[in-house]
C-alpha cells in the first residue's frame, strides 16, 4: 500500500512537471498561475532551482533515497518529491538516479 501511494504521487508530480515544461516554452508561464505578474515563471523556476540545490547533497548514491532524519536515516516522502525533481530537470544522471529511487521505494 505504501508503494501504491508513493506511486500516485510521484505520477501526479511527473504529469504536472510534464504539462508545465511543455507550455512554458511557448507562453513562458505555468497554466495554473495567474498572468498577472510577469516573472511568474521565473520565480517558479528559482524555488525549484533553490529547492533541487537543497536536496542535491542530501542524495544518498548508495542507497539511491535522500538521506533525511525524519523517522530513520532515509526518508521515503523526500526521495518521491526529489524523484519528480530529478525528471523535471532532467540534467547528468538524474534520469538514471530517479530510476533507481523508484527501484529503492
């Protein structure tokens, strides 16, 4: 069961990611955000740079999860949110990393 959501999840996460990288590249902006401000985009883009740059040194390439003391050495939340990181930046290993974190969960 707790594989299936994390499944759920990691898929929500992934087609989100997915929609928004396909329309930003012709209206420089996320479809659910408001056209109101014009660095909508550019703010999203910086909370999901900062937030990856978080994340980065926590990843532990032994296990393949992000090592996180939440309830034990490694946190399974952290890896699934990391994972849809990991595809949506989509730069060196992070494909083949975010394949082996859902081996790992």
């Amino acid at each position: 069961m707790r594989f299936y959501s994390v499944f759920r999840v990691v898929a929500s996460l992934l087609s989100f990611a997915s929609a928004s990288k396909l329309s930003s590249g012709m209206t420089n902006h996320f479809p659910l955000y408001s056209t109101a401000g014009a660095n909508t985009y550019t703010e999203a883009q910086s909370l999901f740079d900062y937030s990856m740059s978080i994340q980065d040194p926590r990843w532990d390439d032994t296990y393949k999860v992000v090592w996180f003391n939440d309830n034990g050495p490694w946190s399974i939340r952290f890896t699934a949110w990391y994972t849809a990181g990991l595809l949506y930046r989509n730069q060196g290993n992070d494909v083949e990393n975010a394949k082996a974190a859902l081996k790992a969960m």
